[in-house]
C-alpha cells in the first residue's frame, strides 16, 4: 500500500491510504494515512453504515488537503460498533 503511493505520488498523483495496522504504516511510510482500528475487510466500515462510511471517506479526502508532512498518519479515534455516525453536512476541503 504505501510502497505503491509513493510510486503514484511520484508521478504527480496525490494519495492517502486507509489502514488497519499502524505498525505497518510507520514501517512502510506512505505519503497520507488514515488509521483506522476496525476488523479487516472493513476499511471504510460497516456494511449498509453510510453515514460511517461517508465519514471515512471525508477524512481521507481532508487528508489530501490538510497533510503537508509526509509520513503522515491520522488517526480519528474512531471505535467499531460504539460510535454514533452523521453525514457530512459539508464537503468543503482545505
């Protein structure tokens, strides 16, 4: 994963990976992150959760607006099954 963003990011093509362990995040370094402790096979969440989903999605977008230093991890907190999701009410980035 971070291997092939950097490639990508090299051409000119920003990225941000969201990953389910940190510790193959810091090793391999990719350029944005977006950390998320959930099962694996759920890196965006719930199935059916839009709003969940709609979440992860606007926090990985910010990232590629926000994250200027490479290496880069966020990571919101969230936890699965125990948190109350809403819906972006704006998609304004930077």
């Amino acid at each position: 994963m971070g291997l092939i963003a950097r490639v990508i990011e090299a051409a000119g093509i920003p990225t941000v990976c969201v990953i389910g362990l940190r510790e193959i995040a810091e090793r391999v370094r990719p350029p944005r992150a977006v950390h998320l402790k959930w099962p694996f096979g759920h890196p965006l969440g719930e199935p059916g959760n839009r709003a969940q989903q709609l979440c992860v999605l606007y926090i990985a977008l910010q990232a590629l607006y926000t994250v200027q230093e490479s290496g880069t991890i966020l990571d919101p907190g969230w936890r699965w099954r125990r948190e109350e999701y809403e819906e972006p009410d704006t998609w304004v980035m930077g």
